[in-house]
C-alpha cells in the first residue's frame, strides 16, 4: 500500500483538515488547525507531502522521525502542526487497514468513559448577564455536565487594581454558589498574567476550590510557572501551547504543573500525544 495524494481542505475560517489518500482506495483524515494563523500550515503540509507520497503509510513511527529529525530547523508550531495532523490521518488508514479502531493499535482501552467539561461562566453581575448565564448553565445540566472552565475575561496587565480582581473573584464565587460543591470548576487564565498577579488571584479563588487554574503565566518561563505551583495549594495546568516531549521535558523534571493539556494537533500527534503522556505518568502529573 503507498500514498498517493494529500489533500488538504477548509470548512471553516479558522478549521483546517489533511486528508490522505492510499493506491488500496483507504483514505485517512487529521486537523492541521493552528489557532490564530490560519494559513501557515498549508505550505509546511504540502512540503511534507514532497516527502510522504509513494510511501508506506504504515511506517506511521517511522515518518514521524524522519519528518521531525530531518530538517535542519526542528519543532515550531508550524511544522508541528503540519506533522500533528499527518499522523492522526496516519493512524486513521492504519486502523482502517487493520479493520480495528485506532486506539486497539496503541495496546487497546484503558477505560470505558471520559468526563468532559463545558465552557461555562459569569460575564458580568447584571441582570441580564446573570440571566444569560443560568440559562446556559441550566441548558448544559441537562446535557448531563458536571465540570465547566470559565475564563477571567478581558485583558489583564503585570497588575490590577483591586476593583477588577474582586469582580473575577466574585463571578467565581457565584458560580460555587450556583453549582453546588459536587460539581468542579476550573479557570484558563490563557497567559495573561504575570506570576505575582496569578498567585495573588489564586489566593483568593482557594476558598471556592477549583479544579484547576489553566496558563497562569506565559508558557515560555518554566520557573515562572513553577512559582505559582509552588505558592497555590490547588492543581495547576499547562500544555496546550507546548509541542513535543522536549517541549514538556522541562515542566516534568521541575515539577512545574499537576495537570498537563497537550494538544493533539500541535504536540505532534496521536504518535507524541501517547509518549507525552508515558511521561507524565513518570511524574504523577494527570493528562
């Protein structure tokens, strides 16, 4: 069985698909979407397809090491993205081959069921905003959720006046109030934080129990982000931002988070997605 075509397509503004097409007539598709820089994959796509066509498509392991070591420039979000939405398509000929799903082919099930999340807050304290929100609230209870991440809102700079984080802090509260202590609540604060700030701000959510605090910091600064760990008392979470196992080496060896995100359209893959998390479990950091 070769490639004999890679195709790529875009249903949405910012989704981007990759789908890979075999002489046996299987076909197999993956998302090469990079949030933010809609066009940057499809060229890096194309280049490794220079790479890809008239090749086995079941060497998944192997075109995944040829791709990544050898270019002389490793990793980005670029190429990774590219690669990332290459293997799942990989992945998903193989099980079509094989007549099995993909996840028998990397040793079978470890469990039956997933808890999810929903994307769930308090914009604001009026009553309107408050009506919008238990609305949505009562819509996605009846779905059966029972965790939501919610987000600070807003831009937030190195500090901010007391005003505005016990705005946030009080929207936190509520949202306890609302649901209940058996339901869990985590905040993605997407980075925008100084380490100072973020301390401060998880000091304050501490009494509401989160489930986790997501991106407190940038990404780039282990030790920055290991200074909120190692001053909160609740989970921390990082990894939708980081590519590859290099890319979360460090954030394990520090210990820098209890909860690790990656991402498997950037981090490299159903193929990196599978090692990053044997990693974690070095660790005791949860996936």
């Amino acid at each position: 069985m070769k490639i004999t075509d890679i195709q790529q397509f875009f249903p949405r503004r910012r989704t981007r698909l990759v789908k890979i097409t075999t002489d046996s007539g299987l076909v197999g598709w993956g998302e090469t979407t990079l949030e933010g820089r809609p066009e940057s994959t499809g060229a890096a796509v194309n280049e490794l397809a220079l790479y890809l066509i008239g090749k086995d498509p079941l060497r998944i392991e192997h075109h995944w090491q040829h791709i990544y070591r050898s270019a002389f420039y490793r990793g980005g979000p670029v190429l990774m993205t590219a690669l990332s939405g290459i293997d799942q398509a990989l992945w998903d000929v193989a099980g079509k081959h094989y007549d099995v799903p993909a996840y028998k082919l990397l040793g079978g099930a470890v469990r039956d069921r997933i808890r999810v999340y929903a994307h769930w807050g308090i914009g604001d304290l009026t009553d309107e905003g408050l009506a919008i929100a238990k609305e949505r609230l009562e819509r996605l209870q009846n779905k059966g959720y029972t965790a939501y991440k919610s987000g600070p809102g807003g831009s937030w700079r190195a500090h901010e006046p007391p005003s505005k984080i016990d705005a946030f802090v009080e929207r936190a509260y509520l949202m306890r109030d609302w649901v209940g202590p058996d339901v869990e609540l985590a905040f993605d604060f997407h980075g925008k934080m100084a380490p100072a700030l973020a301390i401060e701000i998880c000091h304050e959510l501490k009494g509401m129990r989160p489930m986790f605090v997501e991106e407190p910091v940038p990404q780039e600064n282990v030790d920055a982000l290991k200074q909120v760990s190692d001053h909160v008392s609740f989970p921390i979470a990082t990894g939708e931002r980081l590519l590859t196992r290099w890319g979360f080496r460090e954030i394990f060896e520090k210990q820098a988070v209890a909860l690790v995100q990656p991402d498997a359209s950037h981090v490299g893959g159903i193929s990196e997605l599978k090692k990053v998390s044997n990693m974690a479990e070095v660790y005791y950091v949860h996936v």
